[in-house]
C-alpha cells in the first residue's frame, strides 16, 4: 500500500535504530523526548519501537488526546444539556464514555436522555435540520485539527438559519500546552515529536518559539514506524550539534505555512480563551470559543448552567501520565479497577489514550 508499506521496511528501521544509538553515544546522557499526539503513542507501541531503541531514549506520553485533557466539568455540563427539554445531544462515538463527576453521556442515554453519536458536526447539522422543534446540541472537543470542520458546520448554520444548532466547544490549541511543559521542572523535555494532524493545520511555524525561545527541538513526524524512527534521529542530530530546530519530517503532508484557508476559518469563527485541560489545570490562551459574531450558535450562552467544580476520581494519576511525569504501571488503579471496558479516567476511554495503549499492547 502505497505511503504505508515503504514505511514499515524492517532493515532500514534496523538501520534507523543503528543510527539512533551512534547518536546517543555522542550525546553520552539520557535523552527524553515527548511524543505530543495520541496517535503516535499507539503507533509507538504498537510497533514496538521502544523495542529497539537505546535505554537512554526515554518516549515520554503527552497531552496529545483530546478526550483525555477535556476536564470532568465540561462531561458535566454535556449532561446537564442532555437532561434539558426537547434537547438532543450529539457527539463523536469517543466522548460517549468519558467519566464526569458522576455519570458519563453513555449512562445517561441508557436512562433516557436523547444523546446520539455522529461522525461529523455536519451530522448534528443535518439533525438540527430536521428536528426544527427541537434544540441541538454538538458536544465540540478537539485540537486545532478538528476546529476547521466545526467552524466551517456553524458557518453553513448561519447561511441555512438552523437557530436550533449549537455547539459546546472544548476546542484546545496544542502549542501553549507544549509551553507548559517546557517550563515544568519536573517534567526535563529534551525535545518534542510534534503531532502530525496538528501541523497539517497550523504548520511548523507554530512551534517556532520553542526553539528559539526555549531551547527545545521540534521535528514534525508522520505515524509509521519509519516516520517516527528518522523523527528521533533528527531530534538527536539537533541535540548532538546544539541546534535547536524545528524541523519537518512528515514533508509529504505537513508544509512550513499549514493549511493557511482552515486557519482563516477558524479565526473567524472563534476566539482564543483560558481554557482547563485536565491534569494540567488552566493554560491562557489555550482555548476557543465562539466568538461574539456567532454567539447565536454557543450552547454555554443558550442554556445558563452552573456546574460545580470536580476533581479527579480518587487513585487516578491520569494528570501527571498527561505530562508524562508518571507511567501507567505506577497507577494502582491500572488493569485492576481501570479497565477499557470499565475506565475510571480518561486516558483508558480513548483508544488513543496513554493508559489504553499500556493495557493494549503491554508495559513495554
């Protein structure tokens, strides 16, 4: 299969993972490096890559999965829009089963509520459409990657004057979380593999101040095994020759500039705002929301709900697997009361989960 077969070659990711260890003799200390999307975590371990790399690389898992950063109170608030009159819910099949303070979406389907899972906001659109009497909600959580599709769904609302569609954004913008981390003394970020959907949209550029500012490599890696070994060689390169950089190796997707027609359309769309991931807590400028041009479409100004302040469940350590501080094996919860078919916190919900990936695919 053409782009997927060239970049499963086992004698050059041999011959990638050679390199990688005459890399790590000149560099002569430990090296970590974060892998900032979920689906290069599962990739990671579902090729076993940690397998043939030095014990020096240290991968690190970060906050890479939307599900698993969306905070419990906005869980919260999607089920308190559920519980409305005359409301439908509508969400992507992977937020059905995150665990709020007490319930999740899933549960409160089960006990009546009208929640419905889509494969696009177009769906929930569509919905909308043909149900004028009732009011629509779309549950919106995502990275830059997704933000284009929903702005472009409310756009397409305003022009076919569906005032029944709203949606609740949890949208987060990945570089100031990568800020984060950066300057977390606990954390010791050598250099980032930079998530490839993400740099589709918002380009290399983005990650710029990194570099330059803060002194952290950046290579912008594809998924395949391949991908991902020649993304560590070059974060090495950088380091070996103090070079802070931020570097493109998924050039058959990812451009310098991004997609610049999705980011105009996002930016009319939305406005950046603080926003709460969860285990990280607040981050400014981390967020979107509909900005006031489209407030008609924003469900959180359409139904005026107070949601009291959550906290984790109690023994779940998924805030600091998110920084990549701690690893899976080290929550007592993990494949004893943690399980996919019965999380306890989000990074075992979505497939793309740190926690899922370990209960996958083994304590590699």
């Amino acid at each position: 299969m053409k782009f997927v077969d060239e970049f499963r070659n086992a004698e050059i990711a041999q011959d990638l993972a050679k390199k990688i260890g005459i890399a790590m003799e000149a560099i002569a200390r430990p090296v970590s490096l974060m892998e900032v999307c979920g689906t290069h975590t599962m990739s990671i371990f579902r090729h076993g890559i940690k397998n043939i790399l030095p014990p020096s690389v240290k991968l690190l898992s970060g906050p890479g999965c939307p599900v698993c950063v969306t905070p419990p109170g906005y869980i919260d608030r999607a089920m308190a829009f559920s519980q409305q009159e005359g409301v439908i819910v509508c969400s992507f099949g992977d937020m059905l089963n995150v665990p709020g303070t007490c319930s999740c979406l899933s549960e409160e389907r089960a006990r009546g509520a009208e929640v419905r899972d889509v494969y696009s906001p177009l769906d929930a659109l569509k919905i909308a459409l043909q149900n004028p009497d009732k009011k629509i909600i779309f549950i919106a959580v995502g990275f830059e990657t997704t933000a284009p599709a929903i702005a472009g769904t409310i756009m397409e609302a305003k022009e076919k004057g569906a005032s029944n569609f709203f949606i609740s954004s949890a949208h987060k913008l990945i570089p100031p979380a990568m800020k984060l981390l950066v300057d977390d003394d606990e954390v010791n970020i050598d250099g980032f593999i930079c998530p490839a959907h993400v740099s589709a949209i918002i380009g290399a550029e983005a990650y710029r101040f990194l570099a330059s500012d803060c002194g952290v490599p950046c290579v912008i890696t594809g998924f395949e095994p391949l991908d991902i070994l020649q993304g560590i060689l070059m974060l090495l390169n950088q380091i070996t020759e103090s070079r802070p950089d931020v570097e493109i190796q998924y050039s058959r997707i990812v451009k310098k500039q991004g997609n610049t027609t999705a980011m105009n359309l996002v930016s009319k769309v939305f406005a950046e705002t603080d926003s709460v991931w969860r285990g990280l807590g607040i981050i400014a400028k981390s967020g979107l929301e509909v900005a006031e041009l489209f407030s008609q479409f924003d469900a959180n100004k359409e139904f005026q709900i107070e949601i009291k302040e959550s906290e984790a469940p109690s023994g779940c350590i998924c805030g600091d697997i998110l920084k990549g501080k701690k690893e899976p094996k080290q929550c007592s919860l993990f494949r004893k009361t943690c399980t996919p078919s019965d999380p306890v916190g989000p990074c075992m919900v979505s497939q793309e989960g740190t926690c899922a990936a370990h209960y996958r695919y083994g304590d590699i």
